[in-house]
C-alpha cells in the first residue's frame, strides 16, 4: 500500500500505467491535460493528468488548471463518479482557472473498461496518510 500522492503512490501508478498498456480512452478524456493543485494539511501538492492518468508536477500544455483538496481528488480518482464530480464543483470545492471547456467536454466521457480495470488497481494499492 502507498500513500496517496507520496512519491511511492505516483511511482506505483506510473508502472501500473505502463503495465496496462493502451487505455481505450475516450477522446475527451485522452485528449485532456489539466494540471491540479492540491491543497492537504502537511504540503500542497502538484500534478496533472493526462493520457488518462495522474502525474507528478505540472504540464507546461495544459491550459487548466484545478484548485481542490486531498480528499475530494481521492474520491474522483477512485470512485470516477461524475456526479460527484460535477457536485463538487457546483459547491465550489474544486475550483477552475483557465479554459473550462476541456471540462465541459468530459462530462458526457465515461472511463474505458481498461481505464477502470487500472483505476481499481490503483485503488487497491491507495491508502490515505
């Protein structure tokens, strides 16, 4: 089990992206790249996802960036609920600045058969600190 978004949790997750191979992703979602900056009581965190996972550090590319905390971004990348999601956003825990429309554009996006077999995986080896 690793930490989620320790060092270890973004290395596990970076060789279970390898290991999966091609993800199917939709081209909302394959095309998206959002960097995310995550508040948590001990440090700010910074990544971004793109190619369907999340990274480490910020993209030069991306044109989004998300404002939001730890455990709103654990519950999106392991329960994928766009509901939930969405109903963050409406009450205003998580935050947008720049172009929102790679957003809009995934809300019709639903994850790949590959993309949710990996996020499982990903979820099993999560723990939070």
């Amino acid at each position: 089990m690793a930490v989620f978004l320790s060092n270890e949790w973004f290395e596990q997750v970076e060789t279970m992206g390898n290991e999966a191979g091609e993800l199917n992703l939709p081209p909302a979602l394959a095309n998206m790249i959002v960097n995310l900056k995550v508040s948590d009581a001990e440090q700010d965190i910074e990544a971004n996802f793109t190619n369907g996972l999340l990274h480490r550090g910020l993209n030069d590319a991306a044109t989004t960036t998300l404002l939001l905390d730890r455990s709103i971004l654990q519950s999106i990348i392991t329960d994928f609920d766009t509901n939930q999601i969405m109903g963050a956003f409406m009450s205003g825990k998580i935050r947008v600045e720049g172009d929102m429309s790679q957003l809009m554009a995934v809300q019709t996006a639903r994850p790949s058969a590959e993309q949710k077999e990996l996020y499982t995986r990903i979820k099993s080896m999560t723990t939070m600190a």
